[in-house]
C-alpha cells in the first residue's frame, strides 16, 4: 500500500512540475535559441522526476536528490518571479496544483494545503503590490505619504505593503547611484508612523542584500566573504534608527536562502561569527522565513505536509542556527496565516507535540505578535486569530499553551516594553523574550511579572 502512495505521489508531483513547465514556456528565449532561464530549470526537474518515476532516480533518502529537487525548485521560482506574466500564471495556478498533488494522499487535507499555499501567494502578490502605492518614474512624494498610501490599503495587507515600500525606497537610491546612507535616519523622514519602522527596516535590508552579495557563492575566497558582509552591515547600521537594525540586517538570511542556497548560507556562517556573533541569530532567523516561503515546503512531502521541518533539521549547522530558523518559521506561519487559523491548527495537530522540547516556536509566534500589534495596533484579526478553538481536546490544549500564551504576553507586556526600551528588533531573532522584558522592566525599576 506504500508502493502504491508513493507512486501516486509521484505521479502527481510529476503532473505539477508538467504544469509549472508550461508556464515557463510562457517566458520567451528568442526563436532557435536554446532553452534558457526558467524554461531550462523546469527541464532539469521535469528530467529528475522522470528519471524518478521510472526508477533510476536515488532514493527519496538521499539527502542529494532531496537538495536537488530543493535547490531546482528555488531556481525555477526565482526566474519565473522575473516575467510578470509568468510569475502572474503561477500565483494563480499553484493552489490548484498543490491541492491536486495533496488530495493524492490519504489522510490529507488538500483544502489546507491549498488555502495555506494561496496565503503565501496573496503575500507575495501583496509584496509585489507595492507599485500600487508609489508615483510614477520621476515624481517626488514624500516617505510619509507613501507610507500612508500603504495603510489605506487595509490593515492586514499594510505590514507587507509596507515591506516592499521599504525595498522600493533603498532601490529607488541605488538605481541612481546614489549614497544608500541615512535612508531612515535623514531629517526629511523623521514623522513617519513608528508602527512602520519595523517592516520599512526589512524592506531596505533586502534591497542591501540582493544589491550587496549578488555575486555571493560558495567558492568565492573567505576574506572577500567577509568584505560583502561587512558592507551588507555597514548599510544597515548607517541607514537604520538606534533599535531597528536587525529587522534590516534579518533579511540577509531571507535572501541568501532565496536567492543562493542551503549551501551558501552555510558557507556564511563562520564569517558572520567572526563580524558579530549576533548576526547569527538575525541571519538563519531570515532563512526560516525564506523556508516557509520556499517552493519546496509548498509542495506536501511524502511523510509530512510541512517539508520545512525536515528542512531545517538538515541545513541547520549548529543549535543556535536551528532555534533561529524554527522561530522564523513559525513568526512566518503566525502572520501569513492570522486570518485563516485553521491552518496552525492543522499544523498543530500533526507537529504541536514536537515545539514542546525547547522555547524556539513559541518565541516565534510571540514576536510575529509584536510584530503584528506594533504595524497594526489593535487590529481586529489578532485577537480573532487567538480566540480560535480546536475541535478536539488535544489540540485544542496546544494552541492554548503554543499560540494563546505566548501571544498574550506579547500583547500584554512583551510589545509595550520593547518599544519603550527600542528593541522592537530584538523580536527578528530567537531568543527568551520573557528574560529580555523582565531584565529591562527590572532595569527601569518596574516589580518582576507574575507567570
């Protein structure tokens, strides 16, 4: 009965990959050229599941053909989000392809894992969105303004606005050549909302790290390494307000996972120990987002519905790397996921039991509740999102203990003291909040919290 799901998963993973090449075919290559860009990566895939499917493929086993069908799916997608039009086809047909693949499966929710896929859709669309909110080429508007476009646009979609606005404005520098100094620290930008400081700081460091390490690689000397970093850094630090820094200096690992690799980022490592050993935290926490992003944990896996953790425990070079990423990934999963929350408790159900050993889940959502009440003070949908009940007992006893209390310190203390004490960023990288907040409650004079 085994032989006979995996095959069915195969085949269906094979007629997902059939349609993701279609919509490659969609991105030109010039008449007689060889087959290039997105159109060549889906062949290799398409070749790979062939060759899976009729049996001369390495074992699903094998952490080589694990990270082949992994790093491919990467390429693909970055190449295809470079054509609007393809980058449009695939957003639209990804839920269906992944609720297809899914109802294959027994003993799967396929209407999950399809509406938590078009989650992660109508965020990068959201992302994306932000030409929605900016002039045209050439025309001066004030940050401000533009940061109040992005809050027009709705509470829930506002944070992820907001993010791409932040990418949009350090581009908008660095396309003129321009000094990427001071961007959120020069006079001409001092009224903007506090609650957007966060997710503009994100925007900006993920602009300084596409621009920055783009010629990143594994084999590129150590010391060269260290140089790009120390310039990623040295924007971040220039351009940021005193407490917001490590959202910036976060998205570094969101882009070298994105955009280079398992591999790289492992490559970056020592180095980022040698620079500042908390650049650690700040930068395998962005490769836990980039995992819960990445197309692989889109696609269902064969022994779990979430790849992402098999994910993190194989790429995760040492302990603190591993609680970084889980805490991203579930800081990730809290805020894409806070209007639908059906899918955390499906996600607890089959995982809760897993995030009982050690803090780095919990802390992950207490800080994507931060986050959220710091963008989107007293938004209806979080408190929506955490008096949501289980149907049943057991899970219903996890989301109490893993959602409900975390997230309600965050509300009740964890936000407040953090931003009087600017450290908002301190919630882009595990670590106990609680011990943080008592030490600068204790430091400030405030009597130690019951609980």
């Amino acid at each position: 009965m085994l032989d006979i799901g995996r095959s069915i998963a195969r085949f269906t993973w094979g007629m997902t990959v059939f349609g993701a090449q279609t919509i490659a075919d969609l991105v030109p290559s010039g008449k007689g050229a060889p087959r290039t860009g997105p159109a060549a990566a889906m062949d290799a895939v398409t070749d790979a599941m062939r060759s899976e499917m009729s049996g001369e493929a390495k074992g699903s086993g094998d952490p080589a053909a694990r990270s082949f069908g992994a790093d491919q799916l990467s390429q693909v997608a970055q190449k295809i989000a470079q054509n609007p039009k393809a980058a449009f086809l695939m957003r639209k047909s990804m839920p269906s392809m992944v609720w297809g693949m899914t109802a294959a499966m027994p003993g799967r929710s396929a209407r999950i894992a399809r509406e938590e896929c078009q989650n992660k859709m109508d965020i990068m669309r959201m992302v994306e969105e932000v030409g929605t909110v900016v002039p045209p080429k050439g025309v001066y508007v004030p940050l401000a303004d533009l940061v109040a476009n992005s809050y027009a646009a709705g509470e829930f979609p506002s944070l992820w606005l907001i993010e791409g606005l932040g990418h949009y404005y350090a581009e908008s520098f660095m396309g003129q050549g321009e000094t990427s100094r001071d961007l959120l620290t020069a006079q001409d930008v001092e009224g903007l909302p506090i609650g957007s400081l966060t997710m503009l700081h994100a925007g900006i460091g993920l602009a300084f790290a596409q621009h920055g390490l783009e010629i990143i690689s594994p084999d590129i000397p150590a010391s060269q390494v260290r140089r790009l970093i120390e310039r990623f850094v040295g924007e971040c630090r220039t351009s940021s307000r005193e407490g917001f820094a490590g959202c910036a200096l976060e998205s570094l690992g969101l882009v070298v996972r994105h955009f280079h690799g398992a591999a790289v980022c492992r490559s970056l490592d020592p180095r980022l120990a040698e620079i500042d050993p908390a650049l650690q935290g700040f930068f395998w926490h962005g490769v836990g987002r980039a995992l819960y992003f990445s197309p692989a944990n889109m696609m269902p896996g064969l022994d779990s519905p979430w790849p992402v953790l098999a994910m993190i425990e194989e790429e995760a070079p040492h302990e603190t790397a591993r609680r970084n990423m889980v805490s991203g990934m579930a800081w990730a999963m809290t805020l894409v996921n806070m209007l639908t929350p059906g899918i955390m408790e499906a996600f607890l159900k089959e995982n809760g039991e897993k995030f009982s050993v050690d803090d780095a889940f919990t802390e992950g959502v207490a800080s994507a509740i931060v986050m959220r009440q710091d963008t989107t003070p007293g938004a209806s949908f979080i408190g929506a999102f955490l008096r949501h009940r289980p149907s049943d007992e057991k899970t219903a006893a996890l989301w109490s203990r893993l959602i409900v209390a975390p997230a309600t310190k965050a509300l009740e203390r964890y936000h407040r003291v953090l931003e009087e004490n600017r450290r908002l960023d301190e919630v882009f990288r595990y670590q106990p909040l609680e011990e943080l907040v008592a030490g600068l409650e204790k430091r400030a004079g405030v009597p130690a919290a019951r609980g």
